[in-house]
C-alpha cells in the first residue's frame, strides 16, 4: 500500500484562530475534491494493447500462472476486459483529531501488478499510470486547492 501525506501550510494558524472544528470543516471540502481527482484519474483505463504487444514471458513462473489461470478458467484468449479494477477504486474522507484524511484504494487483488510502481508488471509499465504518478501529477493542483481554502477562511471570506 502506497502512503502519501500532503501537510498544507497554515493549517495550524487556521486552527489557532477558528478552532479545531471549524478548521477540520473548512480542510474536509478540498480534501473530497483531491480525493475525487485522484480517483478519477487512477479509475481510468488505457487503451487496450494492440496484437503484437505481448513479448513472451518473463519469468518461468509467469508462463505457470497463466496457463494455470487459463485452465481454470480465470482468464481467456484474447483477453476481454472486465473493468472490474476501475470500479475497484474507492474513496474515503474521514476527520480525526489529527486533521483531515483522504484514502484512495482498490482492493482487486492483482491492482499492484497493474497501478503499483513497485509491483507494476512490465507489460504494463508505462500503459497503465501508477498510483504514484497520479498522486505526483496532483500533488500541485491539491496543495493549491487546500491553500485557497486556507486563505479564503483566515481572510473571514
């Protein structure tokens, strides 16, 4: 699981002077927004890879998994995509005495091999973008989101 923190400046300055409970309900808005950002571009699928993209297997083990799932019949040839991993991405905003937490997750089993920088396997790298390539890709337009609100509830406005 890839875990990423965002700490906004002003957010203890925003505390001192609403308090704690007004401060939480002015970071919870843009925190739904980022989280919705990010969802909707991780839920996103590539275009499907064209006939002569597959290049053999990597690894012994690989060739045994596929044919193991194929025999099952957990996978077919060609390929026909279910969505199932894009509809797997879940959102979550929740409070804590801490601040404002955002959690983007998929619970499909095989999401890392896919969206996973460290686990992404090959035939998917550079297709499929990670979770950690969207994150960075928001981070900027995230932080820009939180500091308006910020500054919009220090000025009163």
């Amino acid at each position: 699981m890839t875990t990423i923190r965002v700490d906004i400046k002003g957010g203890d300055e925003l505390i001192r002077k609403l308090g704690r409970v007004t401060a939480l309900g002015t970071l919870r808005p843009p925190m739904q927004r980022s989280v919705a950002r990010v969802h909707k571009d991780i839920a996103d699928y590539p275009e499907p890879p064209g006939p002569d993209s597959f290049k053999g297997f990597v690894s012994d083990k690989q060739r045994k998994w596929f044919f193991a799932a194929l025999s099952r019949g957990e996978i077919t040839v060609p390929y026909v995509r279910t969505g199932t991993l894009g509809r797997r991405w879940t959102t979550r905003v929740r409070g804590s005495a801490d601040g404002v937490e955002g959690t983007v997750g998929n619970n499909t089993e095989y999401a890392p091999f896919v969206q996973g920088k460290s686990q992404q396997a090959q035939i998917h790298q550079g297709r499929w973008e990670t979770i950690e390539q969207v994150l960075e890709d928001n981070e900027q337009v995230i932080v820009a989101d939180f500091n308006r609100a910020i500054e919009k509830a220090l000025r009163g406005t």
